[in-house]
C-alpha cells in the first residue's frame, strides 16, 4: 500500500532527505528507459512527493552534467521535449545506492 500523503519539502532536513530519494527515483526510472521531465513529475506525485519544476528541472540538468544522465532532444507537439537516460556512470551509482538503501532499512527497521 502506498502512501498518498504529500510530503512537504519545507523543513531543510526533510527536504535533503527527499531530493536525495528523488534523485534515486529518477536514476531507477532512466535505468528503465527514457523519460522525460513531466512523466517523472507524474511520477514522483504519485508517491506523494510535491515537486515543482523549478526544483526537479535542476536536479535533472546537475545530473547530467555530473555524468549521471545523458539527454537527447526530440521535437514534439511543437516544443523540445528533453529525453534523459541513465550513464553507466549512473547504474554505477543507483547500485550503491540501492547496497547503502538496504543496508539502512534492515538497521533501521526492526
């Protein structure tokens, strides 16, 4: 069962909780294909997090940029849609990622 609540990003400790989960979030989506700015913003709402663009577009620009993501450009319905897609540098990174997650959850979740 998953929780609808909304998450507040507003406390500074929450906040780097969350864009820490939300970075992993979209590293195991583009480790699964392609995705794009809006789906994940679906995506990520669907789990109860309320992200707005200006917070998600950064955090997808600085993963490229750190060699996370790659990015093609399509034209569709008139406007650049950004594709991003995961580097092995990035499925390098989502698998210690996933060893530190279960890791903390079997400590934690006793």
């Amino acid at each position: 069962m998953r929780c609808r609540r909304t998450i507040s990003l507003d406390d500074t400790m929450m906040r780097n909780i969350f864009l820490g989960f939300i970075r992993i979030h979209i590293l195991h989506h583009a480790n699964k294909g392609e995705i794009f700015g809006v789906w994940m913003m679906d995506e990520l709402r669907s789990h109860g997090y309320s992200i707005s663009t200006g917070t998600l577009y950064p955090i997808l620009h600085s993963l490229e940029k750190d060699g996370y993501l790659t990015k093609r450009d399509e034209v569709a319905d008139g406007k650049v849609r950004k594709y991003y897609r995961i580097t092995e540098k990035g499925i390098t990174a989502l698998e210690e990622a996933k060893k530190k997650i279960r890791e903390l959850v079997d400590e934690i979740m006793v």
